[in-house]
C-alpha cells in the first residue's frame, strides 16, 4: 500500500504510477482512494508478504521518488502493508543483533566468572553454545526452511522462516544452555576446591550434575515438542526448534563437549590473574571453598579431612593377629 501525502500534479501521479508499474516484479498499480490531501495506491507483490521478491518490491517503491506537488516539492511519499511491515521488522532485528549479541555475550562472560572464578570457562561456555545453537538452526533450516519435514509436520513450506523466531530460539536456548553450563561447572569447581585432579572433578561434578540435567531437559523437550504439535506455523517452528537445542545441549554438549574440554584444557581452566583473583574474593558470586568432611581418630583428635575429601583410593583394613 503506498499513500501520498499531499496534493500532486496530475500528470505527475500519472508518471508515478507508469514507474511504480516498471518496477522489477510489479503486478498491476491503480488509485484506491484520493482526497485533496491523500492519495492511496495500490501495488500488487509478486508473491507471500515474506518472499524476497516481495522485499525486493517494498525496498524499490521506498527508493522511488515521489511526484511533484502543486507547490512543487515532490509529494512525501508513505509505503505499508503487511509486506513493508515485514521488511521493517526485518530490518529492525538486523540493525539491533549484534548490539544484542554483545550485550549477551559480555553479560554472560562477566556473571560466569563472578560465579566460577575462572577466565578461560566463559569463554569456552560461550564458544559451545554458539556451536550448539549452529546446529540447531542449521536443523530448523534443513526441517522449516528447506521444508525437508513439511508433509510429516503437516505445513506449508514458503522458503523462508520468520526471523523473529530464529532470534526466539536462539535467545531461549542460550539461556537454558548456561543454565545447565552452571549447573555443570559448579559441580566441577566445588571439586576443585577441595583438591582433585582437573580429572577427577569432571568425572564427579558429571557424575553429581548428570541426571539433574537430562531429567530437566526432557521435562522440557515433552513440552516443547507438544507445542511443536500445534498448527500454528510459528508455534511449531519454536517448539520444535527449541526441543533440538535442549536435546543437542543435554546430550552431546554438556554430556560430553563439556567435560572433554575441561579435561584436555587440565588446571589452566582455573587461570586468573591477581588482580581478578582478588576482585572475585571481593565480589564473586560462588559459594566459596566446599567445607571438608571431618572425623574423629582414635585418640580423639579431629582429622584435618584433606585426606578424606581428595583422596578416594581403596584402603585395606588391617587387623592384628592372635
């Protein structure tokens, strides 16, 4: 829909329209409506409101110049539609991701490190989900975009997937991947602390964390995938994009992506600079040291528990002969 805003030249609304009709994959253009101050005119697309013949068309009408006025200025011209309300809306979200995408992923780094105390894990967090959530557009893609599942789930293929969804998906699934990151490597740290190996903190803080995470991952994928049932095309696309992301980060990412990279990158995963070191003593956001488990010896005095919480070697029980 294109409105003119203002009183043109008849001859000049004439050349308009015979330009607003040249225009690559125009369809046919007539007046509406016209008053002494407005004039609506109608284009006809190529195609759906999302194609990109159709975003070709709205970028080219709003390129056009207007017709001249009776004064002489050319007329302002005002371009909408459902068509130019989805070129807009994806123009805003281009304009704004990677403002977005900074914000989130400084966010993420500084509350990991206040959390963990630890340099080097957010970073690897934030590179593990970027891989995670590659995979998962690139399965919404191959499943919506390239319509390879459109007869099994039951829609439309168009080519094309809103962008609002994809920023939808990645956003949520972000979120949810740092909540089990977390969950993980706060296990991992408190083991840490109390003086295992970089080995055998991953093997316990997995062996700890492990079923907390997969049974809040399924909880989650049934839902999800119930909402990927419904008709609703961007319903589906969400619920079912998500379910792979949880699937893909429960699984393969913080089952075993994790933990082999804790294990590889050793004790250099704990690296921080003294200054941030302190910094982290002062504002840091973990719990703090895990207290050590204590006994009682045979002559009454408590253990120091070093022994107790770090080493889990198998002890034979000696007795005395006759």
């Amino acid at each position: 829909d294109v409105v003119l805003d203002g009183a043109p030249e008849p001859a000049a609304l004439d050349g308009y329209l015979a330009g607003l009709g040249a225009l690559p994959d125009a369809g046919p253009v007539r007046v509406v409506a016209a008053t002494d101050r407005l004039t609506s005119v109608a284009v006809t697309a190529p195609g759906a409101v999302d194609a990109p013949a159709t975003r070709d068309l709205v970028r080219a009408v709003r390129a056009l110049e207007g017709p001249a006025g009776t004064d002489g200025a050319p007329v302002e011209v005002l371009v909408g539609g459902a068509a130019a309300a989805n070129v807009d809306s994806t123009d805003a979200i281009a304009s704004a991701l990677p403002w977005a995408l900074l914000v989130i992923a400084g966010a993420t780094a500084v509350l990991l490190f206040l959390a963990l105390g630890s340099l080097v894990l957010p970073v690897k967090a934030i590179a593990l989900n970027v891989l995670s959530l590659g995979a998962t557009f690139g399965a919404v893609w191959w499943a919506f975009g390239d319509a390879h599942l459109a007869g099994a789930l039951g829609f439309t293929a168009t080519g094309r997937i809103d962008p609002s969804n994809l920023v939808l998906i990645g956003v949520i699934a972000f979120g949810l991947a740092m909540d089990y990151e977390l969950f993980l490597l706060s296990r991992v740290r408190e083991e840490h602390l109390r003086g295992r190996s970089a080995d055998d903190a991953v093997v316990v803080g997995l062996e700890r964390t492990g079923r907390t995470i997969t049974s809040a991952a399924l909880l989650l994928v049934v839902v999800l995938v119930a909402m990927g049932t419904s008709g609703v095309a961007f319903l589906k696309v969400i619920g079912l994009g998500l379910a792979f992301a949880v699937l893909v980060d429960a699984t393969l990412v913080r089952a075993l992506l994790v933990p082999a990279t804790v294990r590889l990158l050793g004790r250099s995963v704990w690296w921080l600079p003294a200054p941030l070191a302190r910094l982290h003593a002062r504002a840091g956001l973990s719990e703090g040291e895990a207290p050590a488990e204590r006994g009682t010896g045979a002559g009454g005095g408590a253990d120091t528990g070093a022994d107790v919480a770090t080493d889990d070697r198998p002890r034979e029980l000696v007795g005395t002969g006759a």
